[in-house]
C-alpha cells in the first residue's frame, strides 16, 4: 500500500477543506467560540517514533476567513506545495498547540509550542463538530542546517471530531508533502510516516 493510501483520511479531510473551493460550510459562522482550549492524549502509530504519547495543549483563539483560505488556494494553485507554505507562514496566527510535560531534549520547541495558520470548524454528527487545522511544522536548526528529506514534509494537518458535550477524537500527520496531480486533477498528500497521530480523549477545556 502506497503512502498516499495509508496517509490519515483525516489529513485528506483538512487539505481538502482548505484546498477546495466548493465547501460552503466553511464560511460559514462556527458555532464554537473562540478562545477555545482542548486538551488530547495523542499516541504515534507510525514507524517512526512508534508508540509515543503525550498530552498535548490545542488553544484556538480564532477562526481562519474566508478570504484568508482563498489566499491559501490561490498560492497552492498557482505555486504548488512551496507557494502554499510561503502563504500559510504569512497568515496571522489562529492559535497554539504545544506538548508542555514533554521530557528530554527538546530541540524544535514543542514545550513553548509553535503557532496554528489554520484553523476552522464546521458541523458534525448529532449536535457536534469538525475542526479542520493545519500549520507548517516546527524545524530544529540541526535539520534546517542538514536539509534531510523530511524538509520536503513542511506541513502538519489535524482533524478533530467533537460531539455535542465537546469529547471527541481525531487524527494528526505531523509531516505531510502536498501536491496536485495535473493528470487526474486530484489533491494528493504524501506523509512521512505510515500512520498518523491518533489523537484520543478530546475535550474542550472550560
């Protein structure tokens, strides 16, 4: 099975709601206010760094416009994955995710946490809600300096799926490459690792 196949449905959700123009939902008025904080207990299930958890902080202080994701297809359309990443690192900031108890080395700053570009919602099942958010990934000056292929993964895409009481669950790829297939006319993403971050136990911190 390709990577393209095992990456997270998640991850596919999110490109796509960033990245088509068609979704009407997302312009619409969220029904969850903002400053929003979840807290989520996420587990690796991917060959790389398998079996790692970790309780990670998600603060939404405000929801991405309308013209700010016409902003971001315009960049994607016109000048593919580099064109979007330069954009998504000019957006103003829609939030914060960081690991605050994670223990050792921490050389890409994950316990101050790294900025959100991207954040939306839009309704879900029975009373509840997706959150869509994507940023560009946190780089450590070792591998900013050493250009390994995982520069080539510069985004992390979340999905999450609350119900009406704010518990849910979600999926994360931490490293995604994002391109169009002119051939099929298909947005396609490629993760570094096999298999997503499940994020579990989310809930809306009150």
């Amino acid at each position: 099975m390709s990577r393209h196949t095992q990456l997270a449905f998640g991850a596919i959700a999110v490109a796509a709601a960033i990245l088509t123009a068609s979704s009407g939902a997302v312009a619409q008025a969220p029904a969850l206010t903002v400053p929003l904080r979840l807290t989520t207990w996420a587990v690796s299930m991917s060959n790389v760094a398998t079996g790692k958890n970790a309780v990670i902080d998600i603060n939404i202080t405000r929801w991405s416009t309308p013209a700010e994701r016409q902003t971001l297809i315009t960049a994607f359309t016109e000048k593919g994955q580099d064109g979007l990443l330069r954009a998504l690192q000019k957006s103003k900031a829609t939030g914060r995710v960081r690991i605050p108890g994670l223990v050792g080395p921490d050389p890409q700053g994950w316990r101050l946490g790294w900025d959100l570009r991207y954040a939306t919602v839009q309704p879900g099942d029975d009373g509840g809600h997706r959150l869509f958010i994507a940023t560009d990934r946190p780089i450590s000056f070792a591998e900013a300096r050493e250009q390994p292929r995982t520069m080539d993964y510069p985004f992390t895409l979340i999905e999450i799926r609350l119900d009406k009481n704010g518990k849910g669950e979600g999926k994360a790829a931490v490293a995604t490459k994002i391109s169009i297939n002119k051939k099929k006319n298909t947005l396609e993403l490629e993760n570094y690792s096999t298999e997503p971050v499940r994020l579990q136990e989310v809930k809306v911190d009150k």
